[in-house]
C-alpha cells in the first residue's frame, strides 16, 4: 500500500476531518462527485435521470459500514428497505447493496442474517423492471467466509442475492467454481487495498487473476445455469478483453454488465452503452460521505484535485 493511500485512509478514519467536510456537504464538489444524495428519495432521481437520459442503470448504497450500535444497525437496514420501496415506485431495478458490518454483523451473525433477510425480502416483493437484487459487498479478509457464507444462505432461502468478489484474491476461482452453478448474479472487482499474504501482487498479476476469474464466469457452464455476471472495472484494457471473450463464447452483450463507481469515468460508461452494453453505476447515498469519498481519492491518485477544489467547485456528473 502506497504512502498517499495510507494518507487517504487516515483521513478517511478521521472524526475530525470528517465532521468538518460534512459541513460543507452542500458547497462540496467531492460529494457531489461521488455521492448521489443525501437521502434515498434524492439517489433514485439520480438514477431516473441516468437510466432515462443515457439507459444506465444503478445499484443504491446507503453510506455507513463497521457499525455495531443497534440503533445505527437498524437505521442502515431502514435505509436500506426504503431504497427498495422508492426504487420500485420509480419502476427501476430494485437492486441494493449492502456492506454486512453496516447490518449486524459487527455484533453477530444472526443479527446480520436476519436483517439481509429483511433487505432481501423487499427487493424479492418489489416490482421494478428489470433485474432486482440485493448484492452483498466484500468487505476486508476477517469477514470474506462470513460472507460467502451469508449469500449462499440467502439463494437457500429464495432470495435474489448477488454478491461481490475480488479478483486479486486468490481464493476467488474457488469462491466463483460454486457460484457460476445457481442462478445467482457475481460482482467481480480487482479488490482495493491489497493484504500481502492473501492476494495475488502486483498490478499484471493482478490484472490476469481479473482475466482468469473473467473466463469462469463467462463460461458455458456460467451461461447454462442462468449466472449473470457482472464485471466491476474502470479499465478499458480489462474490458476490451471481456468484451472479446464474451463475442468468442456466444454471450451477447445483454447476457452480462460493466459495473461502476458513480462519478468515475462517466465518459467511458457512456462509450460502452454506446456499443450496446449494460452499464451500471454503484450509487451511494446518505449524509456520511466523507469516509467513502476519500478511499475514492486514495484508490485514483488523479481525484486528488477534488479536495482541493471540492469547496467552490459546481461540479456534476453527466452534466
């Protein structure tokens, strides 16, 4: 890990910085970059505005992670079924992720269990259009197994429940082996933040584990079973060669999606819905901004102008 990604990660953990730049959420060109509303009422326009004006859909995040009081618990689950409930009535996808830690599972996994049951159940019982799921983010190493655990329980259960892998760790094509088989959708992302003995380093090594994982995915197998991938990348190079993977193995360009962070290579997304693939973006929503936005600097050294900027900038996504 670089000395500026550790910076970005103090600031990231700072309570003080953090109050002072939510202050000035409203003036705040990061937020705006990378946020996409204070509320979910106001994430759900954003995404009516992308999936009306350039056919880009979004997957809501409520902002808040690694909590364990219950009543911060049960505010991220109430966000989060709310998310569902306006995504519906806007006839959207009804497609949410959650971080676990934000629902329960820094207390126990019951707890956690329960209330992604809770978010899975209004995804399941809306009626957007399109594809509705709830994906489960992944979070550091200590909670990878609790996790995969946590999905497969949810597909056990009827749920539609996606969720997301890391293409550096090297565990991943074992974790994807069981997935491609159900009918289930997988979030592939390089994975920020790399711990030594776990992941694969270095970034070719690391873009090749992406390419490996690519190739299970976008597999016969995959495609019998009803997976749905979903490949979670800024990088045109990896996408290049997903995209002629899928061609040679007969995967149209609707059988699969490009994911990405709302606010980051808005110009490449258009590009890519321009040759007719689905595009996603990743929406994050809520008033604790700071945290999220800053990793966003700290993963892309060339965001780091936002902060500099970020307090008398008008800036907009998409215009």
């Amino acid at each position: 890990m670089s000395m500026f990604q550790r910076t970005a990660i103090a600031l990231a953990r700072n309570p003080m910085a953090g109050r002072a730049m939510r202050s000035l959420a409203a003036r705040s060109s990061l937020a705006r970059r990378f946020v996409g509303g204070a509320d979910a009422d106001a994430a759900v326009r954003t995404a009516l505005r992308l999936r009306e004006a350039h056919g880009i859909r979004a997957s809501l995040f409520y902002l808040g992670e690694y909590v364990a009081e219950p009543e911060a618990i049960e505010h991220n689950v109430a966000q989060a079924i709310g998310a569902c409930r306006a995504l519906e009535a806007a006839g959207l996808d009804v497609h949410v992720s959650v971080d676990p830690t934000a629902i329960g599972y820094m207390r126990s996994d019951a707890l956690g269990r329960d209330n992604a049951r809770r978010i899975g159940m209004a995804a399941r019982r809306a009626g957007g259009q399109g594809r509705d799921w709830l994906v489960l983010d992944m979070e550091d190493a200590g909670i990878c197994d609790r996790t995969c655990a946590l999905h497969r329980e949810l597909l056990e259960a009827g749920i539609p429940a996606g969720l997301t892998l890391q293409a550096r760790r090297r565990r991943t094509p074992e974790d994807l082996a069981w997935a491609i088989r159900r009918r289930t959708s997988l979030r592939l992302v390089k994975g920020a933040f790399p711990e030594r003995a776990l992941d694969h380093a270095g970034r070719a090594r690391g873009d090749q584990a992406y390419l490996d994982a690519a190739s299970i995915m976008l597999s016969r197998e995959a495609r019998e079973s009803g997976f749905f991938p979903v490949f979670g990348t800024h990088d045109d190079r990896l996408a290049g060669a997903i995209m002629a993977l899928a061609r040679e193995r007969g995967w149209p360009p609707d059988a699969f999606e490009f994911e990405m962070l709302y606010g980051v290579r808005p110009d490449w997304q258009l590009a890519l819905r321009g040759l007719g693939y689905n595009v996603r973006v990743y929406l994050p929503f809520g008033g604790d901004w700071w945290p999220y936005a800053i990793r966003r600097v700290g993963e892309n050294p060339r965001n780091a102008w936002l902060l500099a900027r970020s307090l008398t900038s008008d800036g907009r996504y998409f215009g």
